[in-house]
C-alpha cells in the first residue's frame, strides 16, 4: 500500500472511531466524562489498526511504547501547568511546564529506546 493510501486509510479509519467515540461520549453521564471518550483514543487506535496492518507487531509495539511515554509526559504537564501559571502567569508558567514535558518526554524515549 503507498504511502498516500496509508494516511488516507488512517484518516478514514480515525474519523469513523472519533465519530464512534462521539456517540458513546452522548450516552455518558456526566457529560464532562465525555471528553475521554474524544478523539484522541480514536486516532490513536486507527492508527494503531492500520500500521498493524501495512507495518506489522513490532511497529504497533514501538507506538504504543511512545504513547504511554506522550501519555506520561502529558501528565507531568498537566500537573505542574496548573501551579506555574498561577505562580508564574499564563505565559510563563506554560512555557516552564514545556519544558518539564519535553524532559519527562525525552527521558521517556531514553528509557524506552
């Protein structure tokens, strides 16, 4: 399959699930659970399901790893983003809390590579 089949079969694939998701973010109660069921987990499995399918285990293996990495590096973000910006303002703090992700995200990779 070429390279431009594959980004199309992923954007299909992933619109399909964030459509998917959507609708179980509707049946949830309360509604702000729903944005766990958004598009992220959608994208990230179409992704998943298509490299699986052209590339093979192994590559849907090392995605996976570098998702819990973004994952883990997204909550050291978010958890000192809140304290920052309200300590630093919202430039500033945002920016320090970049900086803390890029670290935890590049010591992930570290770790997992």
């Amino acid at each position: 399959m070429g390279e431009v089949w594959t980004i199309v079969v992923r954007g299909l694939c992933g619109g399909l699930l964030v459509m998917a998701f959507a609708l179980v973010g509707e049946i949830v109660s309360p509604k702000r659970f729903a944005g766990i069921f958004a598009a992220g987990p959608a994208v990230a499995l179409a992704g998943m399901a298509v490299t699986l399918l052209v590339l093979g285990e192994r590559q849907v293996a090392e995605a996976g790893h570098g998702m819990v990495v973004g994952a883990v590096a997204l909550v050291a973000y978010c958890a000192s983003a809140v304290p920052l910006t309200r300590r630093l303002g919202a430039t500033a703090g945002s920016a320090v809390a970049m900086v803390i992700w890029a670290a935890v995200a590049a010591l992930g990779w570290e770790l997992i590579t």
